[in-house]
C-alpha cells in the first residue's frame, strides 16, 4: 500500500511540474509571437516565407529549428503566423 502512495505522489508532482512548465512556455511563446507580428507587418512575414528559390523554405526551416520540442511551442507560433 505504501508502495502506491508513494509512487501516486510522484506521478502528482511530476504532472504538476510539467503542467506549470508547459503553461509557462506557451505563454511566452504566445507573447513572443504577438510581439513579432506588432513589431513586423503581416505582408511582410507573407513576403519573407513565400520567397522564391528555397529561402521561404529555409526560414521556415530555421524558425521550425527554434521550436523542436513539443506542440506547446509551435501550436502557439503557428496561430500567431496563420492570424
């Protein structure tokens, strides 16, 4: 029974870790890609992506670089561009 509680305790802290560290990069990814498109207009981000001969591509590439880790990061980069 002990062993239960034990490892119930862990699963708790470790769920609300993860919880506060993941809201927390959502969030500043969110406030960063609000504080581009102000600081950027959108026909010119259109204009950077949709470049001719593969440099779209490579700034896509680089910016997909930025944020490998999970979906709380590009969902929020991705919603940002598409708005």
């Amino acid at each position: 029974m002990n062993d239960w509680l034990t490892m119930l305790t862990d699963a708790s802290q470790m769920f609300l870790f993860l919880a506060f560290e993941l809201s927390v990069l959502f969030l500043v990814i969110s406030a960063g890609v609000s504080l581009i498109r102000h600081k950027i207009p959108d026909a010119k981000i259109q204009a950077m992506l949709g470049a001719r001969k593969g440099r779209g591509y490579l700034i896509s590439a680089a910016l997909g670089a930025l944020t490998p880790f999970c979906s709380c990061s590009t969902i929020p980069m991705l919603r940002g561009l598409l708005s």
